[in-house]
C-alpha cells in the first residue's frame, strides 16, 4: 500500500477498481484451456486436503503437478457462483440473488467467459450443468458456447414448478441431456457422460488446430445423490456413513477418476504441457462432506462463513510457468479467471466490459505466487431474500472481508489470520476496521441495486426445459408434475415451503 492514502480510500480503490492497469501488458498466449467444476465439495473433501474418508488419487496428483490457491474464493451458492465465474464480476450484478425463481437467469446484457474467448478465435464447450437460465436466450448457445452438452435447473430430475428445471422424470443414471439444440436419451453415468463427451469434442477440435475451451462444471456430487452401488459400495460401513453420504462420496470418487482419465488423455494427445489445466474444487462450499473434516472452517453452502465460500483452486501449465507443488496465499476468486484468460489470450475488452470487470488477473501469480497482490475485498452473499424483500436481505446471510477479516452479517468481525474457524468476535478490538469495510459494503450495495433485474419477473407456466422436452417428445405435464417441489430441497439448493435449509451455525 502507498504511503500516505488513508486505509479507506485504499480499500475502497481496490475494491472497485475493475482490473489491473496491465491487463494486455503481457504478450497473448492462446494455449487449450479445460476448466472442471463439481458441485457441493467442500475443501475438506479431498485426500490431499485433509479428508479422512475420500480416495481422491488422480486430484491428489493433480496437487503435486499444480500452482494451488489456498485462499480461492466463490458464490455461497450454485447458480451466483456460475455467474460470477462467467463474467468477472459479481452475481448481483449479473441480477443473479437466487438458484430458482427466474433469480438465476443470467442478465442478457451480461458478456460471457465464452463470448471473450469467442472474439479471439476460441470455440467453446460445455458439458454439465449451466443453471444460468434455461429459455433460449439465456441458455449457454445464446451466450457463446459452440458445443452444448448439458442438463437443465440445478441438479438432474430436479423441478421447480414454472422456474428452472430439468426434463421429466430425469435421473442422474441414463439421463435426457440436451446436445446443441435437441435432447439425447443417453445410456450410462451422468459424469462419465460429460467427461467422455468433452473428451469427444476436444479430440475433433485439437485435429482442427483451432483452440479451444472446455468447460465442465459437473453436477455431481449436487443432490438427489444417484449413483450406481459400485461407484459408492466402498465407502458402506464406514464410521457415520450412511448410504446417502456414502452415495455423495462416491459421485465424488467418481469424479476424481473421470479427471485422472481427461489428464490421461492430455497426455497420449501429447498437449499436457501447453493446456491450462483449472480444477476449481466447487461451487461453492461443503456439504454432506463437512461433519466428517472442513478444513478448520465454520460454515457450509449457503452461508457467508469461510466455510461457505472458501474452495481450493489448482492451476496446472507448465508451458506457461506455472510453478509445480507449490500454495499461494493470496485473496483471489472466481471473480479473477475472466480477467485471466483475457491477459492471457490476448482478448481487446470494450470500455464497457472493462468497466464492468472486477477480478484481477491472476497471471503475475501464475509466474510468480510470492508477487504483492495488494489490499483488495470481497463480498459473499447468500441473497435468496423472498420476494420483495431486497431491502431486508442487505445484511441477511452477506460478509465482506479482506484478507485478514471477515464482516459477517454487519455484526461480526472475525480475524481470519489469528481464527480460520471465526469462532471469536473481536469488533469491539477492531472498531476502525468495521468501519472501513461498512464503508466498502455501503457502496457495494448502492452500485448492485439498479443491476437487480430479476426480482419482479413472473415465472412461466411450465418448466422452459420441461416445455422443450415435450415438443420433442410428446405428452405435456402431468397435475403432479406442476404440483411438485425440488426433491432435494432439503440441500438449500432451492425455496420450497416448509423445507429445511442447511445454514451452519448462527451468526456469533
């Protein structure tokens, strides 16, 4: 920090400053990128990280291959996380404030992570879950993804009557995945589905010499927990496992070896070394895998604690120098990977784009994970306020933090260096440092406001994947079909009536 700026207005400048001065400073570079993405994994989930019951070899390899960020950041939750990641800059802001409802549409007005790769001759697939909005104009083929290979809402067979939602009857074994404008009945595992198909389409275009960018943002391990015995039968009899975590382990175990198969694969191709490589660990924080380690943290999805936002984030690129077997410390988000690719590939951002954009890029990390990254803030918020209810949501389930402390809920001030486990108070030590990121929070909210243009939207009639569905096939839904709620409810993943959310520990 320079001498002489008082710590506000330093805080503040970093806050919103949209993204470093030397964003093209570097010369491009147009490597493959492949970015993978489960969902509901807490960083304690993983061997390398910690768990005591998970077998994770292929990410435990990853590990020693890769530049980890240990302080890596993402949404509470699974749609605002997608969109934060998609375009640099927070979900409210996208008017992303829920997973359901019409909230979790991704603005139109929004530039995509694929539209920037698009403009610097990229092609760009996906291959699992998008939950960013499933009407023709919000799904990923409106947004500037080439290949389309995904399900529809927020986890496989799961509706929410007249919002996002996946076909009928789906299930996560043999599922209706809708492939580059029409549904396909497939046969076998959803995960091996999207590996084997990302797989498929990164051979063709690496014949074609164009390059590409695969992103995989899995289902799994999101409920309903589907998976056949054999992918989960070793994790029965453990200690406090029951069958529905011991399911949840092994979509996850699943996972792990369906990844070790891609990075095979990189290999026989003979790219291993010239592909970027990025596992983001999850979507957001810890679920059915938290009673059993979370990394010292407090929290899970669908709460502003460490513990429901902090995930592990891996970078492997060899021929970009990126260190091997090495941890960085410093504050960075799934707000930064936008930013990134942008330096990297060389990608010209219109002034309004640049204006939006609040990452920074991470390349000077990459190249050196000891450089000064400087003060900076971020905001977590769960949102999924009811209707109406904006004004009262603002210090509902919300945190702000640096990176040494965390505000939580405007009441809480936790010390994240001396109290990972923010089991200990001390605003009343450190009134000066609420005060700055109050100030920094009163600003954020201002500017989100005007940008929350999902809020009065009037739900369609009938589920938009569900309608798509029967087109195609025929038949139309049934009285139950529109009576019926989200059958994992229970996750926090949606908002029906009387349902149990999952929300940790209260406030204090």
């Amino acid at each position: 920090m320079k001498h002489g700026i008082p710590l506000l207005g330093a805080l503040l400048l970093a806050l919103f400053l949209p993204v470093h001065d030397g964003l093209h400073a570097a010369a491009p570079r147009q490597p493959n990128i492949i970015l993978v993405m489960p969902d509901d994994v807490g960083y304690g989930d993983y061997a390398c990280l910690g768990s005591p019951v998970m077998r994770t070899p292929s990410v435990d390899a990853f590990k020693k291959q890769s530049l980890l960020f240990t302080q890596f950041h993402v949404s509470p939750t699974c749609s605002p996380c997608r969109s934060a990641l998609m375009s640099g800059r927070h979900e409210f802001k996208n008017g992303v404030t829920h997973t359901i409802l019409e909230r979790e549409r991704m603005s139109l007005h929004t530039f995509t992570l694929a539209q920037m790769l698009r403009s610097v001759g990229y092609t760009s697939g996906i291959f699992g879950k998008w939950h960013l909005g499933d009407e023709d104009a919000y799904r990923p083929e409106s947004r500037g993804f080439d290949e389309v290979y995904i399900h529809g809402g927020g986890g496989i067979g799961q509706i929410y009557p007249g919002s996002c939602g996946d076909a009928p009857g789906n299930t996560n074994i043999n599922p209706a995945l809708w492939h580059n404008g029409r549904f396909e009945k497939t046969t076998g595992y959803c995960t091996d589905l999207f590996f084997a198909q990302a797989i498929r389409w990164m051979e063709a275009k690496r014949g074609a010499g164009q390059p590409f960018f695969a992103y995989i943002p899995l289902n799994a391990a999101h409920g309903p927990h589907v998976v056949p015995r054999e992918y989960y039968e070793q994790y029965l009899g453990k200690p406090d496992v029951d069958e529905d975590t011991a399911k949840f382990f092994g979509m996850l175990e699943n996972v792990d070896t369906n990844f070790g198969k891609l990075l095979a694969k990189l290999g026989e191709w003979g790219i291993a070394d010239e592909t970027l490589v990025l596992y983001i660990a999850s979507d957001n924080g810890g679920t059915a895998g938290v009673k059993f380690f979370n990394a010292g943290m407090r929290g899970t999805k669908g709460t502003p604690f460490q513990g429901g936002t902090r995930v592990p984030c891996f970078v492997r690129w060899p021929a970009g120098g990126v260190p091997a077997g090495v941890e960085c410390d410093a504050l960075s988000a799934h707000l930064d990977l936008f930013p990134t690719l942008a330096e990297l590939t060389g990608a010209v951002l219109s002034d309004d784009v640049k204006k939006q954009v609040e990452g920074r890029s991470l390349l000077p990390l990459f190249n050196n994970p000891k450089a000064d990254w400087g003060a900076r803030t971020l905001v977590h918020h769960v949102g999924r306020w009811p209707k109406g209810g904006v004004a009262d949501g603002k210090f509902s389930n919300c945190a702000i933090q640096d990176a040494r402390f965390s505000l939580v809920n405007n009441k809480f001030l936790y010390d994240l260096k001396a109290d990972p486990g923010e089991t200990t108070d001390v605003l009343a030590q450190h009134p000066d440092v609420a005060v700055t990121l109050r100030a920094a929070y009163e600003r954020w909210w201002g500017e989100v406001q005007p940008l929350l243009v999902n809020e009065d939207v009037t739900p369609p009639s009938i589920n938009p994947f569900q309608a798509l569905y029967y087109q195609q096939f025929g038949g139309s839904p049934t009285p139950a079909d529109l009576r019926r709620m989200d059958p994992n409810r229970a996750d926090g993943e949606g908002g029906a009536p009387g349902a149990k959310k999952r929300r940790g520990k209260a406030a204090n």
